[in-house]
C-alpha cells in the first residue's frame, strides 16, 4: 500500500514539475499572442492593384491603432457602398491628405501643385484607357473636372466622356476637406481607388500596414490558423495553471 501511494505521489510531482515547466514556457507566448491580436491585424493582400511589390494573398502586418496616416502608408479601409464590395477590404497607398488639392492628368498625378512621382512599386497609369470609373459615387467630395487650357468643364456622368477627357490632355482636381484621403494602387492601370469612387473617409480607415511578410495563403486559412493557435496555447496554459 506505502508503494502505491509513494508511486501515486512521485506521479503527482512529475505533473506539477511537468505543468510548472509548460507554464513559464507558454507564458510569454501567451502574452505575445494576446497582445498581438489586440495592437495588431493580420491582413492579406486581395487581388492584383498593388503589383509589383504586394503578391496576391501576401500576408501583412497592420496596427490597429496608428492613426496617424502619412503620404504613401499603405493602410486598409472599407470600400464605399458604390463598388458593391463595401463588406471586404480594400488595400492603398496613401496619396493626398486632408486639405490636400489632388489633380489627376492622363499618366500623372499632382499634390499641391507638386509631381508624385512614379516609383519602383508603381505600374504607370494611363486614364485614357481607365476603366473603372464610377461617377455615381455619392462621395461627398465630388471631382472638379478641366479641360487641357484649364477650363472648368461641365461634369458629365458618364466614363467615356471621362477618359475622352483625359485622350485630349483634360485634368481631373480633388479639394480634400479634413477628414478625407486619397488612395491608389500601385498597379495603377487597373487598380479600383479613388479616381473611381472618390476620397476616403478617415473612419473608414482600418489598420495602417507596418510589415510585409514573405507567406502568401488563403484568406480564410490565415484566419482559422491564427485563431487555432490561440485556443491552443490557451488551453495549454489554462491545464498547466
């Protein structure tokens, strides 16, 4: 019976070493999970706008709560009503500011009077053959349109006559107010920004992208993996308590 219970209790203290032993070392993972998911958002990239630099399904890192926004931070947001995606992600670089004025010539695009320049990670663009225009927006800022001699010209619903615009050197102008950003793509022949459904709301800005990952998955496999192994880790760490 006395060798019984020595076993009984020798068992007992390998389990509680055992346990103390997957506390600590589960501790900091914890911590770094849990702070992880409160500070940061994993994000993927969705579709082919921000080619050359951000693959399809490329994995990133955002900060929930940096919400100061500076010109070409790559941020997410929810996309208006009027590009009929309003329940997914859209991912942009950032282009103009609040109070900025934003014009947008046929291969070219001007802050305060000042070239944006085209970089490594930009596709150029040409407006002329743009086929995403929606002028039908209801953005509350609404484009200034002009013609080549800088002549306001009536804004015509309609982006035929928009492209035709830009064909015959015509410029389109956004006065930012101060609450609203301009985003574009990267890939800008075909990216859907905000020469399609006019500036972004500062509200409707989600994380600002910190990091850029090598890993590219599916969309729902990033979620379900982050979330498995947190209820994991937890639970280790809940037995081991």
């Amino acid at each position: 019976m006395k060798s019984i219970l020595k076993k009984i209790k020798l068992n007992n203290q390998k389990k509680s070493k055992a346990k103390k032993i997957t506390f600590y070392a589960l501790l900091p993972i914890v911590i770094l999970l849990v702070t992880f998911n409160i500070f940061m958002r994993i994000n993927l990239v969705d579709g082919p706008s921000m080619l050359p630099d951000y693959l399809n399904r490329t994995v990133l890192i955002g900060s929930r709560f940096n919400n100061h926004y500076n010109y070409l931070n790559i941020v997410t947001f929810q996309p208006p009503k009027s590009t009929g995606l309003s329940q997914s992600q859209f991912i942009k670089r950032i282009i103009g500011k609040p109070g900025d004025i934003v014009k947008i010539t046929r291969h070219q695009v001007y802050v305060n009077g000042k070239l944006v320049k085209d970089q490594a990670y930009t596709n150029p663009m040409d407006n002329a053959r743009y086929s995403s225009f929606n002028l039908d927006n209801h953005s509350k800022i609404q484009p200034m349109t002009y013609n080549k001699e800088g002549q306001q010209v009536n804004f015509i619903k309609n982006p035929l006559n928009i492209a035709h615009l830009y064909a015959n050197g015509g410029y389109v102008q956004y006065k930012l107010n101060n609450d609203h950003y301009f985003v574009m793509g990267d890939n800008r022949p075909i990216s859907n920004d905000s020469r399609a459904f006019g500036p972004i709301q500062t509200k409707k800005l989600r994380n600002k992208i910190i990091a850029k990952t090598n890993i590219r998955v599916a969309p729902k496999v990033a979620a379900i993996v982050n979330f498995s192994l947190l209820i994991i880790v937890w639970g280790l760490f809940i037995w081991a308590i």
